[in-house]
C-alpha cells in the first residue's frame, strides 16, 4: 500500500502548550511570535536558530513590536539571544537536528535505490518494468528550490512593502524587485525598501514620495537617505493642516476654561 502524500513540513506543537508559565506570562503578542517561529524553523532546517534580520522580516512579518516581543521571550526564557540569532528552547527535545535529518534522508535514498535494483527485472515483452517516465531527483529539488525561492522573495518583498509610505502599483512594484534581485542580493534590497520608505515618511509627504516601481526600476538605493529640509523650509500642505487642527484645539480648551471661569 502506497503511503499517503506528505503535507509538507510541519512543527510539533504539545496539545497542553498553551498552560506552560512561560507562555502564560509572555502575553499573546509574544505567544504568537513564538509559534511562528516554530513553523518558520519547521521550513528552515536550522537546528532552532533563527537570524535576527530572519526574526524582522520573515517570522514577524506583518507585525508590530517585533523586537519587543522577541525581548519579552527572551527574559522569559522561550528565547536565547546567541550573537545577532535566537534559539527556540527545546527545539532539538522535539525535532530531530540537521544532521539527523541528512542521515535519515540517506538512509531513506538507498532503501529506495535497492528497492529499485530489486524491481528492474523485464516483464515477458523484455521491457523493464521501472521504464515509465518519472520525473528525475534532480528535477524534482530544482522544482522546490525556484517555488521556494519564490515564496521567500514575496514574503521579503511583503515586509518591505509595508514601510513605502506610498502604496500604489504593488504589482508592477513587485516584479520590478524579482527582476532588480537577478543582480543583487534579495534581503539586503528588501532592508533597503525599508530603510527608504522610513526616510521618505519622515523626510516628506506621500504627493512627493515615488511609487516603488519607479524607484526600484531607476535603482535609486544606491542614492543617499532622503532627509527632512531645513527648518525654515515652507511647511507641507499635511503639516499646515496638522497644525490648524492643533490650533482649533488650543481655541476650543481656551473657551471651555473660561465658560468654566
């Protein structure tokens, strides 16, 4: 009987987790960021480590807060900061390591190898019964390396993406960045969109901030941080609006404490 399909990775997760002290007291902003590391390491197969930069913009991504979360796990012990990377605690007591895994991977090729070696007998027309088409090793870890490759130039591009103050043609935007990272390194593109989009928030308005296709077609992150003008500068139509609100309610405070008076 043939076995059934495999789901792909996943990570062991004990049904009583959720009344372990630490997960208690870490709050459920930190509880989850723990158990996205746990599917994040499920993928990795790093033996429970975890980059810092992997930690920003993989594992919390789409989250708040992510440094103070990891803090909070780390003085509860559910993390060990070693050097810029983070160990899950335990992760070895439930998944087996690297290297128990390569060792299982080899042992489970050469079953199949002599499985194979017994099966090649020909049936009656002289045929070999293992003739039919199949797709090659090869072929098949070619096909899960450019899918994955894929998912993880989206879900880096998905971090970036939201720290551009201006959020317009997130398409185009996208395939730009898949065609940018074909000469330069894919996480250090995507910290750079990061990096820009915070300068631009602070430095000007959305009117005047570049759609990303645009910048990231004109490789502008070879070009300086953008920074606020001088202070004497004209404000910006936001700011002016900002501080006519600001000024209502100035007013308004005034009014009530003299009807008060």
């Amino acid at each position: 009987m043939a076995r059934p399909k495999s789901n792909g990775p996943y990570a062991p997760l004990s049904a009583t987790y959720y009344r372990d002290d630490a997960i208690l007291a870490a709050g459920e902003q930190a509880e989850l960021l723990f158990v996205r590391c746990l599917a994040f390491l499920a993928d990795a197969a790093s033996d429970g480590y975890i980059t810092d930069r992997q930690m920003r913009l993989v594992v919390g991504m789409g989250m708040r807060n992510v440094s103070a979360r990891c803090t909070r796990l780390v003085e509860l012990g559910l993390l060990t900061c070693v050097d810029d990377a983070y160990l899950v605690r335990g992760w070895l007591k439930w998944n087996k390591s690297t290297d128990e895994i390569g060792k299982h991977l080899k042992r489970d090729r050469e079953r199949k190898h002599a499985e194979k070696e017994t099966n090649s007998a020909r049936n009656d027309d002289g045929i070999p019964t293992d003739s039919s088409p199949q797709y090659t090793s090869i072929q098949i870890n070619t096909d899960q390396v450019n899918t994955h490759k894929g998912a993880a130039l989206d879900v880096l591009f998905a971090e970036a993406w939201t720290h551009w103050p201006k959020r317009t043609k997130q398409a185009p935007a996208l395939a730009k960045f898949k065609t940018a990272v074909k000469s330069t390194d894919a996480t250090q593109l995507a910290t750079d969109i990061a990096a820009f989009g915070d300068a631009y928030a602070a430095a000007t308005t959305v009117q005047y901030t570049p759609s990303l296709d645009v910048w990231l077609n004109q490789k502008r992150w070879t070009e300086p941080l953008p920074v606020p003008e001088a202070a004497d500068r004209k404000p910006t139509r936001t700011e002016q609006n900002l501080d006519f609100v600001a000024q209502l309610a100035r007013e308004e405070e005034m009014m009530q404490k003299g009807i008060t008076a």
